[in-house]
C-alpha cells in the first residue's frame, strides 16, 4: 500500500475524535443521573452536536482511506509512466497515411482576414470643376 | 475625414488576422492573386480605384471629382468599401472615416489696377 495521501490531515482529524469522544461518552453517562428534566435537554443537545462531529470527522477519515485505494490502484497501473503505443510496420504506415490525409484536408481552408485600410498619404490634383455634391 | 478637392488619397492595403481567444491582431501578407476592389458611395463625386504603389503592393486611391460634397450642400459622408476576390471581410472608411470633399480655401490677393493722375507742385529737395 502506497503512503497515506494526506497523512497531516488524518492526523488532525484523529485528534479531533481523540477528544471528542470521551465527551459523547461521559455526556451518555451523565445523561443517566438523577438530574433535572432541563439539565437533561441541555446534555442531550451537547450530545447530538458532539455526534453529528464525530460523525462528519469519521466520513472524512473514511474518504481519504478511499482516495489511498484509489491512489494505489492508480500506482498499480505504472502513474505516472503511460508507454507509447507500439504498431507493427504496416499498421503504422496506415496510421501515417491518414495523418498525411488529414493535413491535406486542413490545408483545403485558410483563415478568413480582414481588409485593413491604413493611414493615407496625399498628392495634389487640379480641382474638379463640377460643383457637387 | 475632411479632403481637399486639389487633394487624391492614397491608402495602403493590408490583411490581419484576430486570434479569437487573446485578441491579438497580425498582419498578414496578401496572397498572391488576391484582388481588391472598392466602391464608392457617392460614386459620382469621390472616384475611387485600387492601384499599386511604388513598392507594388495594391492601395486604394481616392479622387474628388467635385468641388464641394459635404453637410453644407448635401453630400459629403462618402464611403468606401474595399473587398477583395478571396472574400476576406471587407475594409471600410466610414464614420468618422467618411470623406467630405472641400473647395480649397480661396485667398483674397491685392490688385494693383490702372492708374489716374491729378496734379501737384514740383518738390524742391534734389533727391537722389
């Protein structure tokens, strides 16, 4: 197996749950005591947020374990080296035929420009007689 | 543009070409064979014609043949379009580009006509 992708990050994200979950633990435990109703809902609510963490923090975890499966598959398959293809004489001299086609047939066409008309230069006349306009 | 009618315009001709994805625009060389032409608007008024130019290469050259075609009489706001027989997108001058024909300024010149004589005493001082 390849090296982890991302091993800072796991890192963190294991600490994360490191710490959180003793607290979802203990929040269980105290939950259980003989405590009043609204101590009760204020645990419980400290409890689903801690959980709805923990659970985020482990989907995370777990994608990154799907990009190392990814990564050695990629791995596995000689990333980042890919081998030119290889074709026996005759097969290369048709491929190289079409080439020389497809060129001919690009060549069939020119990009349209444009007419520029530049800066003048003038030189006299005598002036016209008829008056215009 | 404002043209004096004592005046033919030469314009040189030239082909570019816009990269569509940075905008740059090159000059490009005129096929061999490729032909330009133009017409003028007001054709009556401002001659218009391809010619080559010293170096050979084609320009367009504009005549007045009146002596005045502007806002002030009527006319004036000429155009020019130029195409060419490859079918490339044709130049124009138009807009501010558009040609007004003026008379030439004329400057008063003083005239020294016949003369009449009247009669004086003979001056005394001896010259010279």
């Amino acid at each position: 197996m390849a090296d982890d992708i991302n091993p800072a990050r796991r890192t963190e994200l294991l600490a994360a749950i490191a710490v959180l979950e003793p607290q979802i633990r203990g929040l269980h435990d105290l939950i259980t005591t003989s405590i009043s109703d609204d101590l009760k809902a204020a645990i419980q609510h400290q409890i689903v947020v801690r959980e709805r963490r923990d659970s985020l923090l482990h989907m995370e975890i777990a994608a990154l374990d799907e990009v190392n499966v990814a990564q050695d598959a990629l791995l596995a398959d000689g990333y980042p080296a890919l081998n030119t293809g290889v074709l026996e004489p005759s097969l290369f001299q048709e491929l190289t035929g079409e080439e020389s086609d497809l060129d001919a047939a690009v060549a069939v066409f020119g990009q349209q420009s444009t007419i520029s008309v530049g800066t003048p230069t003038f030189t006299p006349q005598a002036p016209p007689a008829a008056p215009g306009p | 543009m404002d043209m004096q009618n004592t005046q033919v315009g030469h314009w040189p001709l030239t082909l570019t070409t816009t990269n569509p994805a940075t905008g740059v625009v090159t000059t490009i060389p005129v096929p061999a064979g490729d032909v330009f032409s133009a017409v003028s608007s007001r054709p009556t008024s401002l001659g218009v014609a391809i010619a080559n130019d010293a170096a050979g290469n084609q320009e367009l050259v504009v005549t007045p043949l009146v002596i005045e075609s502007d806002a002030a009489n009527g006319g004036g706001g000429i155009t020019v379009t130029v195409t060419d027989s490859n079918g490339d997108s044709a130049g124009e001058l138009a807009g501010a580009n558009a040609i007004n024909v003026l008379p030439v300024p004329v400057v008063p010149a003083v005239a020294i006509g016949t003369p009449t004589f009247t009669a004086q005493p003979a001056p005394t001082a001896p010259g010279p």
